[in-house]
C-alpha cells in the first residue's frame, strides 16, 4: 500500500508558484509574440513577484521568526522554503536580464528606446534640464542621513537613490543622503514618441542641486519591499471599517523584506543602507537593468506602438443577448451561459442596470469583491437604492490590494441608502453572486447571475471567466437562503441545490472524484482552477488515477499535485495555459454524475474550500452543459498556449508535431465569436442557435 501523505508525492506550493512567474518570463522570452506583447509580460512578471515577496515571503519570515515550524504536504520548513526561493530568484535574474536587454534592443529598431540622460544629445539635455526644474525639483525629496537626520521611514514599494556626498568646503567630510522619487512621478520621461530617459538618470545628473554645497561621489538606484499583509483581529474590535483602515495605515510601516539596488549598487552603497534596514543579504538583488519592472506598463501603453501588441479583439454579445429583447424576458425563457472575454460583459452589467431602473423590481442582492474604479455597476446599485429600492451588498473589504477602493465604494453605498454587510467574521466572502426579486403578474419572480469572475468590467476584458444566468426557481430560491445567511446569524450556511463553502463544497467535490473512481477505467475527470493545494483532494485524485480514472487538470498556477508517479498518478495529466488572456475560471467535468458540469467562485486550495464563503454551481442546462464540456475538451487538446507539468514538477512547453494542426484556444475561441456574429447578419436565428452550440474548433 502505497503511503499517499508521503511528502515526496507532492511540490511545494511556493517553488510552485515560482515555476508559474517563470512561465510568464517565458512568454516573454517568446520570439514569436510582438515586442510589446513580451515586454508586457515582463512588466506581469516583476509584479507578480512584488506580491509574492510582499505576501509569501513575508509570511515565511514572520514563521520563522516565530520559531514556528509549520509545513505543507512537503513538510518543507519555513526556513528551507526561504532558502529554495533565494536560490531559484537570483539564478532566475540572469534570465531575466538577459530577456529584457533583448526586448529593449530589438524595440530600438521599432523606434522605441529606453536611454540615460548621457545617452542623449546636447539639445534633449536642455530640455530634460527645464522639465526637471518644473516638474521634479518641486516635488522630489532629498533627505539628509546624519547625527541628527535620521533614516527615513521608506514606504512599501518605494523607489529612490542613495548618494554619496563630499564637503566642498572640507574634502574630509563625506556624507550619505537619500532621494526619494515620489509615485506621482512617472517611471520614465518621454522626450519624443517612444524615446524614454529613465527618471533616476535625470535625477542623478541634478544631486548637486539638491544638495547644494556638495559634489557627488557615487549614487545607486533603490526600491524596498514591505509585508504588505493586514493582519486583522477581528475579536478586538467591533467597528470592522476602523480596524480596516487602521490596518491600510500599517501596510506602509510593515517589516522590509527585499531590497533591489540599481548597477551602480557597490558594496559599501548596499552595506550603509542595510545598517538602516536590516535586510537578510540573500533578499538583495542587485539589477543591471533599471528597477521596477511593473513601470514597463507606461511604455506598454504607449498608444502610438499599439502594432506592438497582439490585434485587439472586441467581446461580442451573442445570441440571445444580441437583441434588445427585454433581459428578464429573456432569462424567463432560458438560462445563458457566458464565456468572457470573447463574449462580451455587457449583458451582465446590463442587468444590473436593468434592474436599477425597472419598476417592477422590488430589490436586488450582491456579492462585491473587486469591482474596480467608476464601477458602472457600484453606480446602478446607488441609483437603485436612491429610487427606492432594497439594495443589499455584501462588500469584501478583505479583498488583499483591493480593501481601499472596496473601502470607499461601501461608503458611498450606504450614503446612498444601500444596505452594507463587511463581510463574514473568520471568513471572506469570495462569491460571485446577483439575485434580483421582480413584481410579475401580482407575484415575486427572481433571476439570478452567478460567475467564476468579479464584477468588474474592465478585468473582464482581459480574464477568461464563466457567467450563468437564469431564473430557475430552484437556483433563485437557494440564492435568496444564500443571501439571508451573510445577512443573518445562521450557523447552519447549507443550501440545497447550490453548494457553499466552507461546509458544502469541499466534500461535495470529494465526492464526485470518489464517484468516478468507482468507475475505474470508465471514470474521467476535468478540473480547471487557478490553483491546487489542497491535500485532501490531492490525494482523492491520486487515488482516482490509481483506479484508472483518467484525470485532466488545467492548473494556470500552484500545483502540489506531482504527475509520472508510478502506481499513483500516471493518469493524471496537468497543463498550466499561459496566453493572450489570463485563464480564470474554475470549472469541473466529472464524466458519471447526473449533472456532470460545475462551475465555482473557489480554487482547490484550503483558503477557498476552507476558510471562505465560495459558491459551487451545477450547470444542468444542456446547452450550457455542452459548452463548457467542449471548451474545456478544447483547451486539453491546446498545443500552443499550454505548458505540461513533468514528474520533477517543471514545466515543458507542448510543441505540436508536424501531422497535427495548432490549437490555440484563444485564437479559435476569438474566431468561433467572430463566427457567430457574422451569421447573425445573415442567417435565420435556428441556424444561429445551432452554430452558437456547435463545437468550438470546428471551422
């Protein structure tokens, strides 16, 4: 028998999620892509890692600094999991480097640079000259370091330089001083289109002037990185929004755990700033390219370069929401499963709009987690509330780098007149969920929308997610018991034809792997989630493979499960999808159950299953059903976005042989919509129906 909670049968979480950023360095590293398209995945890459240092690492050190000895299915330690991501970092940064000077040399021929102030000429130096004085020298700030000049608190993410100084009255006096380059400063100066001067060269050639009365010996670019993570006690205290804000406040002042120095960083640099910081030497990376990878977006977005991108594709409102037929008329007569960004979530905030506005509606409910800026939906609910109606919206306002913006749109809402739940005590309310109740014919009639995505509509151009809307009594009614719990005190939090997290969904998805395990080699599996740790199911599945079930995971980023082990996953295939789009459903095919086909708000990891409040959806619509059984087969037999995991838990690109054709899942879901729209043109609606539910990959 063969022990399953050996340590040896599963990856770390952590190094798993460092293979995942190496997957989008390599999509920069991509010489078939645009350069605008590679250099975007650099600027995703740099800002993946900020949040893992600022979160993971982080969270590591505060375990290791406790003298706690906590451990995953790996049971590696806090400290050796420390020491595994240094070493993966700093050999990575070479890597990294070396993409990014080819990116940059090769966007040169494109007519896009990115130089220093000595690399211009005498005529762009005045004119950087008179947009420093105007536009920096105001607004930047040196800071002595003396006796009686303290070290200055630096805030997460802050960027800056470190100058050496000599006395011009005394060349015996050298001095240490900082700069700090406020974020209202734009990374780099454009001095014409597509040329960029990065600031801290502009600035290095004016230290003088900010230190007047002393010459420069050496300068360094700097950026510091804090735990930005808010530990919130909820027990002590009752007015949840003041230990929220209380805790935005300390994200600034928490622990420095990464320092990043610029090429100009030499030893005696780094040594006088770290008697400051106190930042553990392996956590220093000094970079040979110009810090802040995330800044890559301003040249991203350079709008005059768009030809550097991959085209644009414009979402579609498909059938049956490609008409201006009523919405609740509509969803009276059918359920409509949407897959975004190809098609479009228009019909979703219409919704939402729709009911603001209609007399018939008595009240609507929500789920907010992140819902972006000039939310148009936030807008609808407080124009809803303000004429009258019940307005109910939980605000996740743990919702991490979000809890500020969720923060202001909570307010708002109560001003106007809405009715604000904060969130669960213990738990985090990462559902995605819209009920409206609608006066029809003298009774209550209710439609639903549930998604894997939040409501925001600018993400959702870009994020694949699935929306399911309907008004089926049976779903509306176990909304309504939903809702009536986040505003209630019920302990019991189960519902009948929905499943919820954290009492239901966990051991309903336990279930039906142990359901196609009993079917053996008749059993088949396919699970899409952003992650998978959770060990539990971990081991269902290997023990389903053991059976012969044949498993199929799409897993974007963590995954602890190992693949090519003998006698215990050999018939488990795991692919990560990396693309034009960022893969974000979740959503599971299990081949013997009666409803087949779910879809969730919740990951296959402890924090989703265990401690939030997720929704699992059956999708028993045979349209519906049918679609997401083919995107998902779709994206299985995709040879040119897809990555497979190896036994030794990397990740090797999956080349098409030369007999097959290439599946690109998104570029054939793009023209599947395109397909569709066209039809609508010209064709009767029964043919568009039947193409609109025909298989994906057919041409």
């Amino acid at each position: 028998m063969i022990n399953l909670k050996n340590p040896n049968l599963y990856n770390n979480r952590e190094i798993s999620w460092l293979q995942f950023n190496t997957r989008v360095l390599k999509q920069a590293q991509d010489e078939s892509l645009p350069l605008l398209e590679r250099l975007k995945f650099l600027a995703i890459y740099g800002t993946n890692l900020d949040e893992f240092y600022m979160i993971r690492v982080a969270g590591l050190k505060k375990l290791f600094a406790a003298g706690i000895i906590v451990s995953g299915a790996d049971k590696l330690t806090p400290l050796q999991q420390l020491r595994e991501i240094r070493k993966y970092l700093h050999q990575e940064q070479q890597v990294l480097q070396h993409c990014m000077n080819g990116i940059l040399k090769k966007l040169e021929n494109e007519g896009i640079s990115v130089k220093s102030y000595d690399e211009v000429n005498q005529n762009e130096k005045q004119k950087l000259d008179k947009f420093f004085y105007e536009n920096i020298y105001p607004v930047i700030i040196p800071i002595a370091i003396d006796a009686t000049h303290p070290f200055p608190h630096l805030n997460n993410l802050s960027f800056g330089l470190i100058v050496k100084l000599q006395d011009n009255d005394d060349e015996n006096i050298e001095r240490f001083g900082i700069i700090r380059v406020p974020r209202v400063l734009t990374r780099f100066i454009e001095i014409t289109s597509g040329i960029y001067i990065t600031i801290e060269s502009l600035v290095a050639k004016h230290i003088e002037d900010l230190f007047p009365g002393f010459s420069l010996i050496k300068y360094a670019s700097f950026r510091v990185t804090r735990n930005a993570d808010i530990a919130i006690e909820e027990e002590e205290a009752d007015d949840f929004l003041e230990i929220l804000e209380e805790g935005l406040k300390l994200r600034r002042k928490g622990e420095m755990v990464r320092l990043e120095v610029g090429a100009n960083g030499d030893e005696e640099i780094i040594n006088f700033f770290n008697r400051h910081t106190n930042v553990y030497k392996d956590d220093i990376y000094k970079f040979h390219t110009f810090l802040n990878l995330s800044s890559l977006w301003q040249i991203v977005s350079n709008k005059d370069f768009a030809h550097l991108l991959m085209p644009p594709f414009k979402p579609k409102s498909l059938p049956p929401f490609d008409n201006n037929e009523d919405i609740f008329a509509t969803l009276e007569k059918q359920d409509v499963l949407m897959y975004h960004p190809y098609e479009s979530f228009d019909p979703v905030v219409k919704f939402i709009q729709t009911a603001s506005k209609d007399a018939d509606v008595v009240s609507i409910k929500m789920t907010l987690y992140r819902s972006g800026t000039n939310s148009p939906i936030v807008h609808a609910l407080m124009n809803a509330s303000e004429s009258g109606k019940q307005v109910t919206v939980m605000v996740e306002l743990k919702a991490r780098f979000d809890e500020e913006n969720n923060l202001i749109w909570a307010k708002a809402l109560e001003k106007a007149g809405a009715h604000v739940i904060y969130g669960i005590r213990g738990f985090k309310v990462h559902a995605k969920a819209t009920l409206v109740t609608r006066k029809k014919n003298g009774k209550l009639k209710q439609y639903a929308h549930l998604g894997t995505g939040n409501y925001n509509p600018s993400t959702a151009k870009i994020y694949t997610d699935m929306s399911y809307m309907t008004s089926k009594d049976e779903i509306t009614n176990d909304l309504t018991r939903f809702f009536h719990f986040l505003t209630g005190f019920s302990k019991k939090g189960k519902l009948n034809e929905l499943y919820m997290a954290p009492a239901q969904i966990k051991p309903k998805i336990l279930s039906l792997i142990q359901n196609e395990t009993r079917k053996g080699k008749d059993g088949q599996i396919i699970a899409k989630v952003n992650s998978l740790v959770d060990e539990d199911v971990i081991r269902s599945l290997y023990k389903a493979s053991q059976a012969g079930v044949k498993v199929d995971l799409i897993v974007r980023g963590i995954c602890c499960l190992k693949t090519g082990i003998k006698d215990v996953s050999e018939n488990i295939r795991v692919i990560s999808i990396l693309g034009k789009y960022l893969e974000h459903p979740r959503t599971f095919y299990f081949k013997n159950d009666a409803t087949q086909v779910y879809i969730s708000s919740a990951d296959w990891m402890p924090r989703n299953l265990v401690r939030r409040i997720e929704l699992l959806t059956g999708i028993k619509d045979k349209i519906s059903k049918e679609k997401i059984i083919q995107i998902l087969k779709l994206q299985c037999s995709d040879n040119a976005l897809a990555h497979e995991l190896q036994s030794d838990g990397s990740y090797v690109k999956i080349k098409k042989d030369s007999s097959s054709k290439s599946v690109n899942n998104h570029k054939l879901l793009e023209d599947y919509v395109n397909r569709v729209v066209k039809a609508t043109k010209k064709e009767p609606a029964s043919t568009v129906a039947q193409l609109a539910s025909r298989l994906f990959i057919e041409s």
